[in-house]
C-alpha cells in the first residue's frame, strides 16, 4: 500500500466546546492546522475568535469561569490541555501576540530578553547578541540600535507591536498566535507586521485572527471563519473568500454585512 506522506497537522482539534460559566462559546469546532503555514481566523465579534487562541496557549483557565466543557485538542498528536510538556513549556512554544502591545516596564533590550532569559537563563554575554538577532528579525534593529536602555514604552505603538513580537520569537516558539496584531496600527506599520509573517512562516505556523478580509487574503494560506462559535466554512483561504458557500459569510464577503 503506497504511502499518502500526507504531513501530521500541528494541531488536531475534534468536537471542541467551551463555556464561560453556563454560556457556551464554542461549539463542537472541528479542524486541523498545519506547521509553517498561516491560518487566518475570520468572523465578526463575539464569535470566539479570540476564546480559541486562548486554548491553544493554555491561558484560557486565566479568564475568569472560562473552560473546556468537551472535546480534545492535540498537539503533535498529544492531548495539549494535559501535555506532558506542562503549561509554561507549553506558554514557551506556542506564543501570543495580543492586540494591543503591552512592552514591559523596562528597556528595549530587556523587553526582548524576558522570556527568553526566563525560560533559557541566557548568560549575560549574549543578550546583547541575542536582542540584536531578534530585533533584526522584526526590522527594529536599525530604528532603535543607538536607544536599546530606553524604556520599550517610549516607541511608537506600531514599534512596540514589533518589539512584542521580537519578545515572543526569542523563546523561538514552533507557533506564534496573533489576535488582530494590527487593528491599532497605521497602514504603514501594519503593512510591515505582514511583510513580517510572510517571513515567519517559513520557520513556523502563525494562527492570525484578524477582521480584515483582505488582510487575510495576503498573509495566509488557509482561513476558518466562525460565526456564534461554530466553523462555517475553512479551507484555503482563496477558496473561501471567493467562493463561500454559507449564506452569512457570502453576505460578510461580499459587503452586505459585518
């Protein structure tokens, strides 16, 4: 019997729900991610986006009466929410970028460093080396080479969402999620965070949530798109923003809502 070689996904989610209390936000999502590819996540608010980055980072137990009610999560084909790996490892490799940036109160360079140092207790001798490397990667390096014991907090808003995302990379995660990394950034900011995971993707899987469809049809290659936390349609993102099928989300691409 010949082999398919078909790739084990990243992430194998069967039947997931999740409740806030009695509400239940998602339900039964069923769909599979693959390494070194970015997968849009679309819908409107409220459709739980946001709740599903949330359990694939183990941080969901962090808001308040949320929980896992049914269904499994792997992740290269372990239970994620019981990994042997444990929940800060876990926090290590899969890293999250939050809408709006949040840099540590300390300086551009120590921003970079935290987790990495915290995680990997960097000697001393390679911050500096290892901050330049992720500055680089983001395209910060020669924007603030010359200021790297200012606070991060002084950058520009779209500065500080490469900073953050240079803080993620230096725990060198094999997933980077990111919820709508780019609504509070200029045009030009914005379009260098995508030139950005354009890049990344060739080291590792990004998940984006993002209500930008065009956004979407730019940086990924595969997209689900919730509404009232089910999946109405997922595949590849060009088939489905151009041929949906689902009436709401014909209606959403096409301008007639959202």
């Amino acid at each position: 019997m010949e082999s398919t070689n078909t790739p084990t996904p990243l992430f194998e989610i069967r039947d997931l729900q999740v409740r806030y209390g009695d509400m239940k936000v998602l339900h039964g999502i069923n769909t599979d991610m693959p390494a070194k590819e970015v997968t849009a996540i679309l819908g409107p608010s409220g459709c739980g986006k946001s709740t599903l980055l949330r359990v694939l980072n183990r941080t969901l137990k962090l808001t308040p009466m949320a929980r896992v009610s049914g269904g499994t999560v792997k992740y290269h084909g372990e239970n994620l929410l019981q990994h042997p790996l444990g929940e800060q490892q876990i926090r290590k490799r899969i890293g999250i970028v939050q809408q709006r940036p949040l840099p540590f109160p300390m300086s551009i360079r120590d921003n970079v460093m935290f987790g990495a140092d915290y995680h990997n207790k960097t000697s001393s001798g390679k911050k500096n080396e290892q901050a330049q490397l992720y500055l680089e990667k983001v395209g910060l390096w020669n924007e603030v080479k010359d200021r790297l014991k200012s606070p991060g907090s002084r950058l520009s808003i779209g500065q500080q969402q490469r900073l953050c995302i240079a803080r993620s990379l230096a725990n060198r995660p094999e997933v980077l999620l990111m919820d709508e990394p780019c609504s509070a950034l200029d045009p030009d900011s914005t379009a260098k965070i995508e030139d950005l995971i354009l890049k990344l993707q060739e080291e590792i899987a990004i998940v984006i949530v993002t209500h930008n469809l065009a956004q979407a049809r730019r940086v990924s290659s595969n997209c689900l798109f919730f509404l009232n936390g089910t999946i109405a349609e997922q595949g590849k993102t060009a088939e489905v923003l151009n041929n949906p099928v689902h009436p709401s989300v014909q209606a959403i691409v096409m301008g007639k809502e959202g």
